[in-house]
C-alpha cells in the first residue's frame, strides 16, 4: 500500500515490481516477437504484422485508437466519481453482426500513434484525475500496449489496469498479461458454438471463452474495492441479454456461478439494441422485452450469483 498525494492509501499495481526487475521489458519483446506470425487472439492468423502487413483483426503492429477519454457510465467501482481512463482501441478480433461500436471494431475508424504517444495519452488520463486505464478491446493490440506501459511508467504512470476485453482470449497471452493486468472485465457472450458463429463469425468462442475466464479468475481472484469502493483487483464478467435467448443467458451464469465461484462479480446488462447488421435481422432487430430481462435476473438470482449489477430499462 502507498498514498497518493490526496493522502488515500492505494495498491500498487503489480506491473511496477515487474518493471523494476525488468520482467515488463521481457514480456513486451515476447509479445513484439508474436506479431510476426500473429497468434494473439484464437483466430491465430499467422500474418506478420510487423512486416506492416494487416492482421484479422484490421489492424497493424501500430497501436491504432479511436479516442481516449474519461468514461463517467461504467460500473460503480470503474467509473467511481472521477470517471474510468478509457482507450479504445480500433478492430476486433470478432465480427458481431449487432456491434454497437462497429465504426471503431469493424469500419477502421481510429487514429494510428506511435507507442511513445499512446504512453503520453495513458499518463495524460491519469494526469485528469481516472480511477484506472480501461483498454476496451485490446487484445489484438496488446503488444503495443506493453510497450507503451514500459515507457509510461518512468513518466510517473501508476493507475490500476482494466482489460476490458469480448472474452475472445487466448490462455497463452494471458499468461503474459499476468501481473500486468489489475482488473479483468470480460464478456461471457454465449453458450452455443452455432449462436456464437452466427452473430460474431467464431464457432469457437465458447470454448476459448471459457477457458480464459478460468485463467482471469486464477490470476486475480474476486473482485476487490479499496477504501472508497473503487476496483483494485479481481474480475467482474458483463452478460448482455439478447432477443429470445439467444445468448444462452441460464448456461453462461450457470458456468459463473459452477466454475469461477459464486463470489464472481456479475454485470447483467439491458443495453441491447439493434445495430449495424442486426436491424434488417429478427429477433435482433428489436430491443430485449423486460419479461426477457426480469427472466434473466430470475436465473442470476437464483443461482446465488449477489455481487454486481443489474440495470433498469431505459424507456425506449
């Protein structure tokens, strides 16, 4: 523990010792060194990203951002009263046919920067007051990421790390990514392989999806809130609920609750609505009814899964 200089005690964020023994420096060649045959996320496309070519996930070797913000609409513990320091990183590794973010994960809007910049923008967010860094969709950029962490560091940088990911994960990258990362925040999309090829193009995501939850919670345990109830540590999942079950929402919480412990921090989420190319697509193409959400709720409470959040309808 250490205090800031508005006198609250904070954890250190656990990438600092790995800095100071140099451990950062090689996890950032390792994962450099992946890009030239890129295998970060399952889709495993082989490209050499390095050479400057395109990876599946539409980006190259270059961190690729479509903004950098303080984010106020997060959960309690993320967003706390100062806001979350989110980057959005541009591309995906999935092609969801209802994205609400597609323009940034699938149309390439973003701007590239050199990993020197992207380290500025981290330090600048800490420097407007964010609780924490939120890498919302990383995964494919995470070595520029890295890099950037190593240079951000002797800047003064030292807010927690949020990996705000689709759950698309590969357990190989997590492994590296261990002591790096503060906070996990996962999706748990589906249940059924066919559901998951339909919507997002990966007949593998439950599998992969799965298996990386395991490794999240193995890595930081159940979610943890310093003295003002802000995360430090630990994982939170987010489930959104979709039009007729299709997000198989009793299987993924009945996996939660089995597998990851019934402690697991839960985010259920009523945001759904159609978009992209999901409005000309029954049943997506309408917005989740509240007796689908309140079923949904009916499982997560019956399950015993307490910690979380839930949300109301928001009148459209």
């Amino acid at each position: 523990m250490f205090k800031n200089k508005g006198g609250f005690e904070e954890v250190r964020p656990g990438y600092l010792r790995l800095f100071r023994t140099g451990e950062l420096e090689r996890r950032a060649v390792a994962l450099e060194t992946i890009l030239e045959a890129c295998e970060l996320c399952p889709r495993r496309c082989g490209v050499n990203r390095k050479a400057g070519r395109i990876g599946a996930c539409g980006v190259g070797a270059r961190p690729k951002i479509a903004a950098a913000s303080i984010h106020p609409w997060e959960e309690p513990p993320l967003s706390g009263t100062r806001g979350s320091g989110t980057l959005f990183f541009s591309g995906c590794t999935l092609r969801c046919l209802f994205c609400q973010n597609y323009p940034i994960s699938q149309l390439g809007v973003g701007r590239e920067l050199t990993v020197e910049a992207l380290a500025e923008e981290m330090f600048r967010l800490q420097c407007r007051g964010a609780h924490n860094l939120n890498l919302v969709t990383p995964t494919h950029q995470v070595p520029a990421f890295v890099r950037a962490l190593c240079l951000a560091v002797p800047m003064g940088f030292r807010l927690p790390i949020v990996y705000n990911t689709s759950g698309y994960e590969r357990v190989e990258i997590l492994r590296l990514l261990d002591g790096i990362v503060d906070v996990y925040l996962p999706d748990i999309k589906y249940a059924d392989p066919a559901v998951s090829l339909a919507l997002s193009g990966r007949a593998d995501y439950v599998e992969a999806n799965r298996r990386a939850l395991k490794v999240m919670a193995e890595q930081v345990g159940p979610l943890q809130l310093d003295r003002q109830g802000i995360a430090f540590r630990g994982l939170m999942v987010r489930h959104m609920v979709l039009p007729e079950g299709l997000a198989g929402t009793g299987d993924c919480l009945e996996f939660i609750r089995s597998q990851l412990g019934p402690q697991t921090w839960v985010s259920l989420l009523h945001q759904y609505f159609p978009a992209h190319k999901a409005l000309n697509r029954p049943p997506l193409d309408r917005k989740v009814t509240e007796k689908e959400y309140s079923d949904a709720l009916g499982i997560l409470f019956s399950l015993g899964l307490p910690n979380g959040f839930v949300q109301e309808a928001d009148g459209g």
